[in-house]
C-alpha cells in the first residue's frame, strides 16, 4: 500500500453555546481541518486537527510531496520522515504528524479489516467512561445557554447528567475569581452526591491562590486537581495538599515525562492524541506511566468525531486508564460522521468496532460545516467575545465579572 494523495477540509461545527475557559472562548463553534489520506488501493484514512483553518489546511496539504509513495503502515518511519525531533524545532509538525498518523492508522485497519484498537494491542475495556465536562458559557445570540452561576452551573450539570449519564465532574474554571468558582465547584459536589470531581483552571492561579483553593476543596471526592497553577515547578510546590495532581500542559512530550519521573510534580498525565503527535505516542507514554505508577486519562483539546474515535480506541487499549476521559464531544451540535454523532449511555461511549478507526464522512455533511466555515472564518481562541480587548496574565488577576450577564 502506498498513499498517492492528501486532502484537507476545514468545517466548523455549532456548539451549544459559547465556551469560556482561562485564555479566552470557544466562540460558539468549533474549527477542525479534516483530513483524508488517500492509497493506492483505493482506500481514504481518515485524520482530524484543530484550529488554524487556512493555515491548517495549507500546512496539511505542504507534507504532500513527503507523504507520496509512503507505505502507511511504516508508522514509525513516519514520524522521522515529518516530525524528526530536531528538524521539528523548526517545523513545529508535531500536531500534523498526529493527523496523518490517524489517517494511517485508518487505512491500515481498513486495508487488514482490523479496528485501529487491534492494531495497538487489542482492547481491554469495549466502552470508555467520561466525565461531564462544564465549563461557563456566555449566551447565544437569542439569551439561551448562559453558565455564570452557580445555580446555572448546577442546573446545567444535572441535565448533562440526566442525559448522558456522567458520574464525574470536571469543572473548566479560571475564568472568574477563584472563590466564586470555589462556590461553583463546591455546590456541584453538594449537588450530586457519590459522584467524583476534578477542577482544572487551566494554569491560571498563583501558586498561593492555588493552594488556598485546594486547602478548600480537600474534603471532595475529587479525582484531581488539574494545572492549577502553571508550570511543573509551580506545581510541585503543592505536592504536599494531599489532592492527586494533574496536567494536559506540561507534560505533553516525553521529555517532559522524563523530567516529571524525576522531579515528580504531578500524579496523573492526560494524555492528548493531537499534542502528543499521534495515538501511538500516547500509547507508549502510558507504559512509561505504568511502569511509574503515574496516573493516566484521556484529554480532550476539542473533537469531531474523527479525532473522538482516536481516543476511544486510546482508552480501550490502556491498561492503567485509571480516570474517566474528558470530552467536549457533548457541547456540539452535529458531527461530521455518517450515521451523526456519537452517543452517552451511562456516561460512557462504545468502542468503534469497524475496520480502522470505524468512522466515516458524511459527505453532505463535511459540505454544509466547510460552507460555513467558509461564511463565519476563524475565531481567536485567546480572546473572549464577552470582553473585547482583554487578555489573561497567567497567574491571571484580569476575572471576569461574576455579576455581569452575558
Ligand atoms: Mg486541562
């Protein structure tokens, strides 16, 4: 087998409502390039990043004359071949390298008739457990969606629940002062008894504020306690609060495993099949955990339907997954897969069982969203619409108001 084409569409898909997190907001929909990779028997592996729009499409479609000719089972070769570690100083393709190696992880898994999950081992678990992922949101244009209170906060949280099932909670904070989202993350804990909590500011509190907000939140069921100030230095410092810690930003390569099995700072590693270039890099970072008794889960940086397969066939195949996965997958309103999104029951989602990662364009679909994208453009991930001409410090002193509807 041998990939003779590249593809790149960008598409962007509504969410429910508009998404606030430390740096800025999901400004109501998502941007993702898809990305098809063609062989010459025919068959298209399928791949997904986020962000970037043009720029993605371009940057995807420039590995073109690398990935000609290539055999998409020589993975390994691959990741040399686009994403060597020095040249990727330069080339910064880390991010790309984890499209492609979806895509060729598809074709395999197609070409031998196998799911991407045979291919990594073989699955251990058929259905992978989430967390309900909350985050404050400001309102759609007609007034509906607004997350700013706590009661909206809770109120919010137990529909999700009554949905789709979740046992656990994790709360995207950062956004307004840290005692009013203490309020907000205590009254969701008092809210649903017996089910478990993690809080992630996203980096945004000094290491003093941090504490003080750990100190009083020590007596939840929290699973843990995720980037609460920045940096493996700041949070090594709060090793001593007794709450597993955890990270999705600084740990996100190997060497910075290595540096963290040294000089430990945190206790669990969320692992993010596009910041770590690709499923396979996932899958070996979590035997190194292993091995270290560190704490494993899956990140969400924000999917399709595509980029959720990845992660499900992720999950299935880890033996130390000791924590739900986190998932934005549920504030979308449509997905771009044939057969339309995937589906919560209980809180977890079914291993695709297909050949490869077990998905497939909706044609018309991947039409109406690249149509819209081509109305709507991109969005700054790192502004807020709510706030124009703000931006966060980190520590972050610049909150938002509580008491300002949006
Ligand atoms: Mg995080």
């Amino acid at each position: 087998m041998k990939i003779v084409d590249i593809r790149a569409t960008t598409v962007t898909v509504p969410l429910e409502a508009p998404l606030r997190h430390a740096s800025g907001a999901h400004w109501g929909r998502f941007v993702r390039t898809i990305v098809e990779v063609e062989a010459d028997n025919g068959l298209v592996g399928l791949g997904e990043l986020g962000g970037g729009g043009e720029s993605a499409e371009a940057a995807v479609r420039g590995l073109r004359d690398y990935l000609v000719g290539h055999d998409p089972v020589n993975l390994e070769a691959l990741r040399f071949a686009i994403a060597n570690p020095t040249a990727s100083l330069y080339n910064n393709r880390i991010q790309l390298l984890a499209a492609i190696e979806f895509a060729c992880l598809d074709l395999v898994g197609q070409h031998l008739d196998v799911p991407v999950h045979d291919l990594l081992g073989g699955r251990i678990r058929d259905r992978v457990p989430f967390a309900s992922y909350l985050f404050y949101r400001t309102s759609n244009a007609d007034g509906t969606g607004e997350v700013r209170t706590a009661e909206q906060l809770v109120e919010h949280a137990l529909a999700l629940k009554a949905e789709h099932g979740f046992t656990v909670h994790k709360l995207k904070g950062g956004v307004f002062p840290p005692e009013f989202e203490l309020d907000g993350y205590r009254a969701l804990a008092e809210a649903m008894p017996g089910d478990r909590f993690r809080y992630d500011p996203n980096g945004a509190l000094s290491v003093a504020q941090a504490r003080r907000f750990g100190e009083a939140i020590k007596d939840l069921p929290n699973d843990y306690y995720e980037d609460p100030t920045w940096g493996l230095n700041g949070v090594r410092q709060l090793r001593d609060l007794g709450i597993p810690l955890a990270t999705n930003t600084v740990v996100v390569n190997f060497e910075q495993l290595a540096t963290n099995v040294r000089d430990p700072a945190v206790d669990v590693i969320l692992l993010d099949t596009t910041f770590w270039g690709g499923i396979r890099a996932c899958v070996k970072a979590a035997a190194v955990c292993e091995t270290f008794q560190l704490g494993v889960a899956v990140h969400s940086s924000g999917e399709l339907g595509i980029q959720l397969a990845t992660m499900l066939h992720l999950g299935a195949v880890l033996p130390n997954l000791s924590y739900a996965a986190d998932a934005h997958y549920h504030h979308l309103t449509d997905d771009i897969i044939a057969g339309g999104k995937m589906s919560y029951q209980d809180g977890v989602i079914a291993v695709p069982s297909g050949p490869g990662l077990g998905v497939t364009l909706d044609r018309a679909k991947v039409a109406e969203y690249a149509e819209l994208y081509k109305e709507l453009g991109g969005y700054p991930y790192d502004r807020d619409p709510a706030r124009p001409g703000w931006y966060p410090l980190v520590p972050n002193e610049r909150w938002a108001d509580p008491a300002i509807a949006t």
